[in-house]
C-alpha cells in the first residue's frame, strides 16, 4: 500500500463487484460499480480495504479503466500466493461488497505534447490502458492532442501476456502509436526475439544524443531502477522519467 500524505481525507467509498475476468495467469480484470463516481486522472490509483492487510488494511491498485467512466471501476490485479489482498480476490464472488479510497498519486501524463515512452511489467500496464483508452476515445471524437506513444510491455512468457488485441487495435487505430512485447522466458514456440524491457528500450534510445520526450516506468522495482539508471546514463534529465513502483 503506498502512503500518500493527506490520504486519510478520502471518503470511503462502497462498490459492488459486477464482472471477474481472468486475462493471464493469476491475472485478472475486476469491474466494480461504484455508489459514487471517483472522478481520476489516467495513471492515478485507488487503495481497496483489505481487513487483514498489514501495517494498514488497504492496498493500492492503479486504475486499468477509461477516466470517461469514473462510475464503473476497473482494476487489473495478478494474484499471489498467500498475499492479503490476493487470497480476499480469489475468494471473491460478482455482488461481493467492497471498499475503495481515492484517486491518490501523480502518475498521469504531462500536460505537453512531447512524445512519451510507456514501459511495463505485468500489471504495470494498467496506468497505461486507462492512458490509451482515454486517448483513444478522445481521438475518435477528433479531441484528441498529437502524439506520439511507444509502449514496452514485459512479462515472463506466453502465459503472462494479454491485451495482445487491445495493443494491435491501438496500433490500427490511434495515430502515432507502436509497442513492443518483451518475453523474458518465452517458451521454444515463440518466434520474436526473447528478452526483458531494458533490452528492447536500450537499442532503441540514441546513442549519439539524449533521449527526447517523457519516460514513464512501472511495475516491479529492479525493472524501474535498472530503467532509470539507463536513462540517466544515456543523458536523460530527471524530470524526464516519471514512475510508480508496484513493490
Ligand atoms: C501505487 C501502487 C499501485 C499498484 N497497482 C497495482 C495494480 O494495478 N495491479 C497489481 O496487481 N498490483 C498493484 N500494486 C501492488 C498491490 O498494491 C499489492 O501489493 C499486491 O496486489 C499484493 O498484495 P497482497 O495483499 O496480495 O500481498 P501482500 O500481503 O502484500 O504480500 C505480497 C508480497 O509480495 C510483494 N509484492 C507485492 N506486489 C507484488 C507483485 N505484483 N508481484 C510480486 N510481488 C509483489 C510484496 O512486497 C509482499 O512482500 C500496486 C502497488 C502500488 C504501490
Ligand atoms: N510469472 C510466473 O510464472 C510466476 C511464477 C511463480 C511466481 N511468480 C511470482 O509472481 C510475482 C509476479 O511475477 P511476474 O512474472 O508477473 O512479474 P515480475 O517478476 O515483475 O516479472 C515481470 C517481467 O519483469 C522482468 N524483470 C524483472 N526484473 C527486471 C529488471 N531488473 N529489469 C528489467 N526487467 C525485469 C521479468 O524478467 P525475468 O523473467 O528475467 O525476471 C519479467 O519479464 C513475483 O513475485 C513472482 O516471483 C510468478
């Protein structure tokens, strides 16, 4: 659970579970109904009661759903074995009661319109979706600004990848937009380059001039890290890169 100053100033406020969708292995999309919207920016998160969690009883989730739709919450969420938050999901039925805090965190897109670097792993590319399908929906009404996204996604393997459509609709229908999946352990049948985020991102930055445009990081800490310290080293400025570490 990340602690945010202030956060005790959110209003608990009640949900009910409307849809369960498993995407991957031991991942999962939640839709919940809200009583009353949580009106958040793309990127931002919510924290869920979770009585047994410790220290605290909640758990910070970023919002895999459209901002468009503050009313009907998504989260994308990858189970643990033995995890608070996890085994109360697993558990969990459609008209289940739950709770949620928020929006918290400033995770969300410059207000420019420099070209912006999106990189995952896992479930870190829930900030991402609701970034995209805003985008995309504001594109489709001719609202939306230029430019340009680059998505790198990285999981284990095969078993661990979704949105595998979503990805190549945007990339047909949103003007400037490309991504890249990065198998880390792919299994033999896999015919694209294996390999973990860093690596794909690294041979794409210059190598003769500082990266240009906005990096954002999430997901797993060593990802983020590594990801920061090769951006630094390729002659990024700090407040290039934006993040929001998962654990
Ligand atoms: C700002 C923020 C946003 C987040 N958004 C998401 C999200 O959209 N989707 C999502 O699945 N998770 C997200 N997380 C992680 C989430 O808050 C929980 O930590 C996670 O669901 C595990 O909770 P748990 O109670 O089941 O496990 P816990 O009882 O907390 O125990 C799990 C153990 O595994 C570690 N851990 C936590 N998360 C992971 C992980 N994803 N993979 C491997 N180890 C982990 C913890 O450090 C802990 O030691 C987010 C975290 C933060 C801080
Ligand atoms: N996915 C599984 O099959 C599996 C199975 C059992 C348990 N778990 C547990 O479930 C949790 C989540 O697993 P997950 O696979 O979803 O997420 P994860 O462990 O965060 O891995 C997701 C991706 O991040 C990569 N990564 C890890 N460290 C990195 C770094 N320093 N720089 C760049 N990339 C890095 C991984 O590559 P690497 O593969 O090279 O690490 C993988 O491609 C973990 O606690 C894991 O131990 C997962």
């Amino acid at each position: 659970m990340r602690y945010t100053p202030g956060m005790e100033r959110f209003p608990p406020c009640p949900a009910v579970l409307k849809r369960i969708e498993p995407v991957a292995r031991d991942t999962l999309v939640y839709t919940f109904d809200l009583e009353r919207p949580i009106p958040f920016r793309a990127g931002q998160f919510v924290n869920m009661t979770v009585p047994t969690a410790r220290p605290r009883p909640e758990r910070s989730y970023s919002v895999f759903s459209d901002p468009g739709e503050p009313g009907a919450l998504q989260l994308c969420i990858k189970l643990l074995e033995g995890g608070a938050a996890s085994e109360m999901l697993r558990a969990a039925t459609v008209g289940d009661a739950f709770t949620f805090r928020g929006p918290m965190g400033v995770f969300t897109l410059a207000a420019d319109d420099a070209p912006v670097t999106l990189i995952a792993t896992g479930t870190g590319i829930a900030p991402y979706h609701a970034m995209l399908s805003e985008h995309g929906r504001l594109h489709a009404a001719g609202a939306a600004p230029a430019r340009r996204f680059r998505l790198f996604f990285g999981v284990r393997d095969e078993g661990d990848l979704f949105l595998t459509d979503t990805l190549q609709r945007w990339k047909r229908e949103l003007p400037d937009f490309d991504y890249r999946v990065c198998l880390s352990r792919p299994s033999p049948a896999w015919r694209e380059p294996a390999g973990r985020v860093t690596a794909a991102l690294a041979e794409t930055l210059p190598t003769d001039a500082p990266p240009v445009g906005h990096f954002y990081l999430c997901g797993n800490g060593p990802m983020i890290e590594e990801t920061k310290a090769l951006l630094l080293e390729r002659g990024a400025d700090r407040k290039q890169i934006h993040y929001e570490k998962y654990y």
